[in-house]
C-alpha cells in the first residue's frame, strides 16, 4: 500500500504517485504524458478527457493545481499543424481546479487530436494531449464499450496488479466512445491498506485521505473521482476514448433515493438530499459532461452519433421514489419521474436512427433487494405490473403501439455479466414487443450474483457469467465489459459481451427491423 497526502499528490504530480510505481498503459507512450515536475509552474494533475462528443462539438476536460487559465489547441493532424486554439475558462478554487470546454465547429466523422495547457499569466503548464473522434453524418461502421462498477467493495487501485487492467482491455477494440453505466466510483465505500485473499494472498490498495472514510464534505466527493484518475491506465483510456457517464447509486450512497435519512452509523450527515448534492456537484466537476459547474441541468440526455445510433442515457436516481415492497398496484411513481419519462418517450418516437440504445443505471428484470425492500425495478411477483414495474410497462406499452423500431438495453449494477431476451410470449404483461437487455461491469470491484429474474416482462437468460462466491475480488478475474458494433454495410447491431483481458464470452447479432 502507499499512502499520498494532499501535500504530495498536488507537488509530486501524477508522475510521482505510487511510490514511484509507472503502470503501463497499453495504449503507446504518446496516449498520456504525466506532467514533469516544474517548479513554480501550473501543472495539470490529473490528465485530460474529452466526453458529450457530437458530430460538430465536444466538451474537453482537465484539472490543474492551482487558479490559471485553461487553453486547448485542436487539430486534425497529430503533429498539430493548422490547429485552432480555444481560450477556456479560469479554473480556480470554486470547481477544485477543474476546467471544461465546449468546443464546436468540428468536422463530422473526423479524428480530432487535442491538446491541453493551463497559464496563470506568466508561465504555462506542460501540456497534455487526447484524441476523439466525432459522430459521422454518413453511413459508418459504430464501435463502442459500456460497463460500470469502479473500485467498489474494498477493491481499489492495486498497483502490484496492473492498477484498473480492464481500461487496457476496452481500448484494444478502440471504441467511438465509452459509455459508463454508473458507479464511477464508490463513496460510500472506505479503502484498507490490505484486505486478506484466499489462499494466503494479500490484496494491497493505494490510498488517499479521501477514500479513509465514507465521503460526506463535498471535497470528499470530489476525492473519490480524483483518486481514480489516479490510475495510469484509466487516464490514458480517458484521453483517447470520450466518455459518456450517467451515474447511480454508489456516486453518492449505497442504494440512496431522495428524502431519504439514513441510519448508518459512518455518516454524521445523515441527509441524503444533502449528501447527492454535494456528489452531483462532484460529478459536473470531474466528468466531461454539459452540466454547470454547481451540477445544474439534466443527467438525462440524448446523444446522436449518426444516423445509425442514438443513445437515450437515463437517470434512475434524482427521480426516483423511497425503497420499500415495491408492490402498489396503483403507484404513479418510479424510477424516472414523469417529465423524464414523458421526454424519453417523446424523443424515442422523433429518433430516425436505426438504433436506440436505452443507457440504464439499474436492470429491468433483475430482483435487486435493499434488506426487506427492494431497490430495483422488479420485486420477484412474476404476475401483473407492480410498484416501478407499472413505469416500465408505461414506456413498454408505448414503444409498441408508436411502433418504435431498434431498442437496445444497457445497463451494469449488479457485478456480473448477462444477456437476457425479453418476450411478451413468455410474460405477465404482454403489450410490448420483444428486446434485448444486456448486463456488464464490474470493471474493479467485487463480483456478485446472478440475481433472479422477475417474469413480469418475461425475461430469459441467454447468457450469464458471475463468481462463484460473493464479493470475489478482480485478483480472481470476474471483471466484464460489453462491446457494441453497428454494420454501415447492413445496420446490423452485433453485442459482445468481454471479460477483463477482453476475451469475448458471448455474441449475438441483431439485424436491423
């Protein structure tokens, strides 16, 4: 285990945590350049990302150590000739330091290489340089990668293991974009130096303040994203692949929904509505996303990425009502909230793209308890919609009677992997039509089920990888990612469901309706 304290994180740079510990990235020496230690100049701790990329704009992302300017150069050509440079915003202490820009004018369908500095007016950081490709306008082939669940369980950075491995996996197929279906990262979940494995081993985490207890203060939150990118592999995935997050519950609290008050005895703030303010703050701080810095505007959103994908990501969490049985036959609330779910609705029927990809923060299907109360969308009655099932049926019923074409589901939280196919034939409640619902994650965290299915919508397991014993820790393997590829030949939809060294588990084409 190393410990880094403040003090050294901010002055040794990301170069010099670990103990001196380089990971290897897996992506070339030119994906992500540490800062040097430059004495007396700004320096960018924490690396860059791109994320919310469309066919003619993106948000750019990076932190610094200090109040300066943020500069971004963009250009087609690597080596940076012709490029147009952007005047960001002056990070300073109220956003940690951290800076987004909205970056539009981009040609669609290109590469788009990009380089990043900060400047407090009389010296300039080292910069740090990214890539990303935007959505073409035309016919082309779709790559891309989901999963979810990020050093969760006791389960951290472990720098005598490679650190988070599977990002070296899911840029080898190299993705459009990366999609993460939440639980980023585990505030709710302390780290120890060591935990004990079977067999005698020995799990070493590297640790910071920040991960010692259960985040509470809004610079706690902000420390959970902050020592992820700690990680060599996760930032040079985050400079070459844009991100596209949601989040869930793991971001503020284990299994939290709002007005909540909770009884654990590790938080002296016991309100939640407080606690995911604070968290989602955090989140439009230190994610590439379109939110305000004081995490204003919608997590629910639509991304296009050309004619042949769009990608509805849900919020499951703002919105969503207190667990309990789960079983009002009457209830008009859910997991989305009216005006979300009357919006996704309403954009799934203008969508013309021969695909929509529903991004979820919690399965279908799935019986997820909360103790005696259940904090998922099923409840195990396998009869006629209950509880938030009443919600699902609301959207179900609609796509099929609006006759909406190519819903896809994806979604992670449960910590293994699975393909499930949903029938009318086999179900309770038949007004729907049949789809695909696909289950991934986790990528660096413990490894549980599988859970048992609700036959309300009648779901099927095609497929199911999970660990042999509860909490099994990625030194055992039992971390997954799921591969999206859509045909510009044939408008096929092809899913891959790929374990940690991106060995391919199970495949299923879906053609085109």
């Amino acid at each position: 285990m190393t410990t880094i304290d403040r003090r050294r994180l901010l002055t040794g740079g990301a170069a010099a945590i670990g103990g001196g510990v380089l990971l290897g990235t897996g992506l070339g020496a030119g994906a992500y350049a540490a800062p040097a230690l430059l004495r007396g100049r700004p320096e960018l701790t924490h690396g860059v990302q791109s994320g919310e990329v469309s066919g003619d704009s993106a948000v750019i992302w990076t932190r610094a150590d200090r109040e300066s300017r943020m500069w971004v150069e963009l250009s087609h050509r690597p080596d940076f000739r012709h490029a147009r440079l952007v005047r960001g915003p002056r990070v300073t202490a109220a956003t940690d330091f951290t800076g987004k820009v909205h970056v539009d004018g981009l040609r669609a369908g290109r590469t788009v290489h990009y380089r990043v500095w900060t400047s407090d007016g009389r010296r300039e950081s080292a910069s740090a340089t990214g890539s990303l490709r935007t959505s073409p306008t035309r016919h082309q082939d779709v790559r891309f990668v989901w999963s979810g669940d990020l050093a969760g369980q006791g389960w951290g950075i472990n720098p005598e293991l490679g650190g988070f491995r599977i990002f070296d996996a899911m840029a080898a197929v190299d993705p459009d974009f990366f999609l993460c279906s939440g639980d980023f990262n585990y505030a709710d979940g302390a780290l120890a130096e060591t935990v004990a494995l079977p067999g005698g081993r020995t799990w070493r985490n590297l640790v910071i303040p920040e991960k010692t207890k259960v985040a509470e203060t809004l610079g706690e939150y902000r420390g959970q994203y902050k020592y992820n990118l700690l990680d060599e592999r996760l930032r040079a995935f985050a400079a070459a692949v844009p991100m596209l997050h949601q989040w869930d519950d793991h971001e503020v609290t284990n299994n939290w929904y709002p007005g909540e008050i909770l009884e654990d005895a590790r938080y002296t703030e016991k309100r939640v509505d407080v606690l995911a303010a604070r968290a989602r703050r955090a989140f439009a701080e230190f994610t590439p996303n379109r939110l305000s810095a004081d995490g204003e505007g919608r997590i629910y959103r639509k991304i296009s990425h050309g004619p042949l994908l769009d990608v509805f990501v849900l919020d499951m969490r703002t919105h969503k009502n207190a667990n309990d049985a789960n079983n009002d036959p009457h209830t008009r609330s859910g997991v989305l909230g009216r005006t979300q779910l009357d919006w996704l609705k309403r954009e799934l029927r203008r969508s013309t793209a021969t695909w929509k990809v529903l991004a979820a923060d919690l399965p279908l299907g799935l019986i997820v308890p909360d103790g005696t109360a259940q904090e998922g969308l099923a409840q195990g009655d396998n009869g006629a919609p209950l509880g938030r099932e009443r919600e699902v049926a609301e959207l179900l019923s609609y796509v099929n009677r609006a006759d909406v074409t190519g819903t896809v589901w994806l979604t992670a939280d449960v910590h293994y992997t699975a393909a499930h196919h949903y029938d009318p034939s086999r179900a309770s409640f038949k007004d729907f039509k049949p789809f695909w619902e696909f289950v991934s994650g986790p990528m660096n965290a413990g490894a549980f089920g599988p859970n048992v299915l609700d036959g309300t919508f009648g779901p099927e397991a095609r497929f199911v990888k999970a660990p042999p014993a509860a909490n099994t820790s990625p030194a055992d393997g039992f971390q997954f990612f799921g591969e999206v590829v859509i045909s510009a030949a044939t408008k096929a939809l092809t899913v891959r469901l790929r374990d940690l060294d991106g060995a391919v588990l199970f495949e299923v084409e879906l053609p085109a309706e």
